[in-house]
C-alpha cells in the first residue's frame, strides 16, 4: 500500500558495521517469578494479587493510557490548535502461566486459546469502542520491559491516524476498482510466488512489497474477514498454525528470541459500511544481520523516505528456508 516511496538498497548489507551492538537477549527466564507482576498468584505495582491462572489471564492496565472518565478539552477557535476528548480503555493479556514460554514455543492449542481470547476481547470492546487495537511488544529492544508472554488491548473512541490511513486508502480502491484492496494484493502474491513464506487453505504470510523493516511480514486471511472476532472455526485453527510457523522461523533466523512489534487491522467498529476493509496482522522485527545487529529507523528513513537493506524477495525466502523445528527445541 505504501509501495510507491519505498528506496530498496540491498548493496548495503556489504557495508562493514561498527554501529551498536545489542547483546543478545537469551537469558534464562524462570517459569516462575513471585517478583514479577505478570506471573499467577504475584502481586501487581497497584498491590492487586494476580489469580492463579492456568490459560490467558486478561486484566485493566495499571498504567493506561487511554480512560473512559476524562474531561472535554476547552474549544479553541484558532484551526491550528485543535482538540477533542479521547476515551478508551487499556487491557494486558498474558498468554500463558509461563514466563519462560513465548508464542513459538506454545502448543497449537495454547496459541488457539489465545485467538478465542483476542475474538472474545473484540466483540465485547468493539460494543462500546470505534477501535480495538490488538498488539505485542516482544522483546526489551521493541520495548517490552517484562519478559512474561503477553500483550496489550487498547479501545479507543476514535479511529488511529495509521487506521484512518488504510481505511481510506482501502475504500478508494474498492470503489474505483469494485473489489478488495488485500484480496487483490493477495491473490497476485500467490500468483508471483515470490515474497510468500508459506501459506496454508486460511491464511497466506508474506513479506509485503512495500516493506520498510527488514523480516517484516503480513499475515492474510484468503477469504474475505472484516474483524477478528469474524474469523471461522477453521480460520482460527489455521492461523494458530502459520503464528506459530512464522515465529518458528523468526526465532530460528538468528537462533535468538525473535523481538518485534505485532498488531492487528481490521474494520472499525463503529456504524458504518467497512466492507472495503480486509483484516491483517503485521510484523515489525528490528533485527537485521544478526541477533546482535539491528535496524534502526534514523535520519533520512525518519524524514525523507524509508530504506531497506535487503529486497523483500531476499527476506522471504530466507524466512521460507527455515526449519518448522524451533532451534532450542532440536538441540533436545
């Protein structure tokens, strides 16, 4: 969607490195920690005793960003300085008991529990809220300070500048080309075979053409979904299998626990036709050459243009080289 102001530069991988090095972040993580505030039965910084879950445990951010009880900022009647109230609401949900189990080393039963959970989550905020945005923080390089699985549900009573974005974009295409923007995309990929990783009947996972991260990815349901909570008995399945393919593979590209930043897109909740809109997730992984180099998003990619070190087709099929066995699980 972006593809038009992508610059691919792959002759720069060849150029020797002497920027930061990130120490690789395979530390060993206990099962257990009564002092971090994610696991069961510890106590949060608000002094709230977690449950002794077994499965996915959802609960209000202690920190939100986002509230439902806010004031209305005053008008201002100069046109640059414009506001209105934001309301929302803020949920974490951990994936698993576990801290030291990421969604790549989850079973497909796990991962499934998780899906129902992300459904459910949709239909019930996207009753009171125009967007629900699923997401995950993975890794402390994207930001995540706790390493216990988990994500972040936030619902708010607008609709986000990167989602307003698509959403026009999206309706543009359906209406001067009488079909679906993603469908379409979808369909040629599939016909080029040639930025795809893998696929299965449900779902296709593929490094977009226009991707500005270095292994980012898209995963795509192949049949016409508008929300989350839309997704069929047989879609869920299927995308618990190419989740866990895909970060199977992620893990075993630098043989590290893959950091990235993972969010879902899909049709606004509020009244309105959004039948333009096709639901998707997005990969953004920050490593590039290693589990020790990574790329940054600096200088001329923050203000001019975004560049890429390796071509989407190089990406893809070193994702789409990689074994299905996760690599801590075949040294046993």
């Amino acid at each position: 969607m972006k593809g038009e102001w992508i610059l691919v530069c792959p002759h720069r991988m060849k150029r020797p490195w002497k920027g930061k090095v990130d120490k690789p972040e395979e530390k060993i993580i206990p099962a257990h920690d009564p002092s971090n505030p994610l696991c069961p039965r510890a106590h949060r910084p608000n002094g709230v005793l977690n449950p002794d879950y077994q499965s996915t445990f959802v609960f209000e951010n202690d920190f939100p960003a986002l509230l439902d009880d806010i004031p209305d900022p005053e008008q201002s009647e100069d046109e640059l300085f414009q506001m209105s109230g934001a309301q929302g609401n803020c949920k974490v949900m951990c994936f698993h008991p576990r801290s030291d189990l990421t969604l790549a080393l989850m079973s497909h039963e796990e991962i499934r529990t998780v899906i129902d959970k992300w459904a459910e989550l949709q239909e019930e905020l996207g009753r009171k809220y125009s967007w629900v945005q699923i997401f995950e923080n993975r890794g402390a390089v994207m930001g995540c300070s706790n390493p216990h699985p988990h994500c972040q549900v936030w619902s708010s009573s607008y609709i986000p500048n990167e989602a307003e974005v698509k959403d026009r974009q999206l309706r543009n295409y359906q209406t001067k080309h009488g079909s679906n923007l993603l469908i379409d995309y979808a369909q040629k990929e599939i016909t080029k075979q040639e930025r795809i990783i893998m696929s299965n009947d449900e779902w296709i996972c593929l490094v977009p053409f226009w991707a500005m991260w270095p292994y980012e990815t898209m995963l795509i349901p192949l049949k016409h979904t508008l929300r989350f909570n839309d997704l069929t008995q047989s879609q869920r399945t299927g995308l618990a299998d190419i989740m866990k393919k895909l970060l199977i593979r992620y893990d075993n590209l630098f043989e590290t626990s893959f950091p990235y930043s993972m969010g879902w897109h899909g049709a606004p909740s509020c009244e309105g036709d959004y039948s333009h809109w096709q639901l998707h997730a997005i990969y953004y992984p920050p490593l590039l050459r290693s589990a020790s180099v990574r790329k940054f998003m600096v200088g001329y990619e923050m203000l001019a243009n975004a560049q890429r070190d390796l071509t989407p087709e190089q990406a893809a099929q070193k994702l789409r080289d990689l074994s299905d066995t996760h690599y801590k699980q075949a040294e046993k």
